[in-house]
C-alpha cells in the first residue's frame, strides 16, 4: 500500500466500532502468526531441499501452493511443498497453527484449545494428535552413565471410542480393582542423569519386554538402577547389564550415595500430575501424550510455539531448538 492510501486507511480507523476493531486485531494477529508460521515452515525444509519421494536434490521451483513455494523434482517429475510427507500435510486454517502451538504449550484441553483458537473441537483433536506425532517418536536411542529405570502405570482409557463393552467410569476415574489390574497400562520409563528420558508403553511388565527396551538403550559403560523387583534382575543377568537394585521394601533408597531411582520417580510423578489436567487421556493417545511431556519436561521453559511448530514438521527424529522470531 502507498504511504498516502496507507495514511487515508488509518484515518477511518475512529469510525470503526469496538467489534470491528476487534475483528482488525484478530485479523492482523492472524496474518503475523501466519507469516511466523510459513517462516518455521519454509526453513524446515532447509538450504538444500531435496524430493520427500525419491530424495533428488535437482528441483525446480514450481509456483506457490497456498502461501507455500512448491517444488518440482527432475527425478521423478513430482512436485511437493515444504508439507509434503510430514503429519501436518494438509491441514487447514495454517494462520491458526502458532496459537495452537500456544494452546498446547499452555496445556488446554482439547476443548479449551479449540476455543482459544476458533476452530471446532474434531479440528482440535485432530491438530493436537498430528502436531504431537513427531514428538511421540523422538526418544534418545542410547542412554549415558548412571540409568534409572521404573514402571508406571495408567489406568485404560476408551475415551472417545465407540461401543465401550463396558459400563462408562467417571472421567479420570479410579480401577474398579486395586493394584495391578488388566485395567492398568504399564509404561516403563528410563532415564539418565543428563535428563534424557524414553518411555514406552508395554503390553506387561516381563523380562522378555523389558529387555527388548533396556537392551537397546544402554552398553557396557551404562549402569542400570531399578527398585528390587526381579524382572529387573533377571534381563540385568541375561544381558550381562551392570545393575544396582535399590530395596525399597526394606526401606533402602540410595545405595552410596548415588545408586537410586528418585529421578525417574519424581519424573512418574511431574507426569500424572500433567496428565491429571487432562481427565484421564485415551489409551489409543497416551503414547502422544507420553511424547508431549517428554519433550515439554526436556526443553519445557525454552520453547516457544514456533519451535513446536517446527518440530512437528521436522524429519531429522531429533529435536532441535531454534529462534524463529
Ligand atoms: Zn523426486
């Protein structure tokens, strides 16, 4: 705009009304996330883009695709955006995706988060499980020095889900037994002392699924710290991994002043506490949610939307950090 119209389009501003300026602010709220939004979206892709279908990195630019620059690979003739292949391909309302980021960052329900940002409580559900696949995924694939392992668990949730076979709980309710019950979905959480954390969901506490999450994650330099149960010796001796048990159960909580599983603990506990804000999360979503926190709990107080934003696209498996202001 020229700076006379811009002038002449200022000077109506007093005639508008309180909702119509309003409406102004949201609108150019709307265009400065969605220029912030595009900027984390375009540098996703990096200096040297290359095809998400047959990995050439001979391109052409190939016009725009709403607000996006398109590609097209000489290799094999397709042509993509910086989108293409990741979980947020093909969502709508884009000027809306930092305030999610916002909203998630915030920690508001799927309804909260719907509202804050405008948009229906399906397109809620939906962004926050596309935006959380990535991170659901990243998890260190190797631990380092002291490791502390413990289980969790979760009570089962059909949340959302059609034909329960069985009488509805109270939101975020309790087990109708105690204890340990098929109601109770165990998640094993390993973490280091450098504050790398991985956790995975299984089936049931054995040695034969302990082991398939242990193994990987530690090596001979690694020592493994877990309360006495016996699964935990076991897969330690079969796997020739150097384990410290901590017998809680006759009161011992730290062996020489190190050998403990306090920081898993308290990460159990950060855990249900964010969790609790939810009212119990669906079974079918708790890996997401699991990832969420995950992350939140590692980078929490540094990110900022467009991070999240940039995560959610990002195809490196690693979080990564950055300024996109
Ligand atoms: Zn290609």
């Amino acid at each position: 705009m020229k700076s006379v119209d811009f002038k002449e389009w200022l000077s109506g501003m007093d005639r508008l009304s309180r909702g119509q300026r309003e409406a102004v602010i949201a609108e150019m709220a709307g265009q400065v996330e969605l220029e912030l939004g595009v900027k984390v979206i375009e540098a996703s892709v990096g200096d040297t883009p290359s095809c998400p279908h047959c990995q050439s990195q001979k391109l052409h630019r190939w016009g725009h695709d709403s607000g996006l620059q398109r590609y097209r690979c000489c290799g094999c003739a397709r042509t993509f955006n910086a989108l293409t292949d990741t979980p947020l391909a093909r969502l709508h309302y884009r000027e809306k995706w930092i305030k999610y980021q916002q909203a998630m960052l915030d920690g508001l329900s799927i309804r909260d988060a719907a509202k804050a940002c405008g948009i229906a409580k399906n397109t809620s559900l939906q962004w926050r499980h596309r935006f959380l696949r990535t991170a659901a995924a990243q998890k260190p694939a190797k631990m380092t020095g002291i490791v502390e392992a413990d289980e969790t668990f979760f009570l089962e949730s059909k949340k959302g889900q059609r034909n329960i076979d069985r009488k509805a709980r109270k939101r975020g309710g309790t087990a109708s037994k105690r204890g340990l019950s098929a109601e109770q979905i165990p998640v094993l959480v390993v973490r280091d002392r450098h504050g790398e954390t991985a956790d995975f969901i299984l089936g049931k506490v054995d040695a034969e699924q302990v082991k398939q999450v242990l193994k990987p994650l530690l090596n001979q330099d690694t020592l493994l710290c877990t309360d006495g149960a016996l699964v935990y010796k076991a897969v330690a001796k079969q796997e020739h991994i150097t384990h410290r048990p901590v017998n809680l159960a006759a009161g011992k909580r730290v062996i020489g002043g190190v050998y403990h599983v306090q920081n898993v603990n308290a990460y159990h506990s950060r855990l249900k506490k964010w969790m609790g804000k939810f009212n119990g999360v669906a079974t079918h979503y708790l890996a997401n949610y699991l990832g969420w926190h995950r992350m939140k709990d590692r980078f929490g107080e540094n990110t900022s939307p467009a991070d999240w934003l940039a995560n959610a696209i990002n195809r490196t498996g690693q979080f990564q950090q950055r300024c996109a202001t």
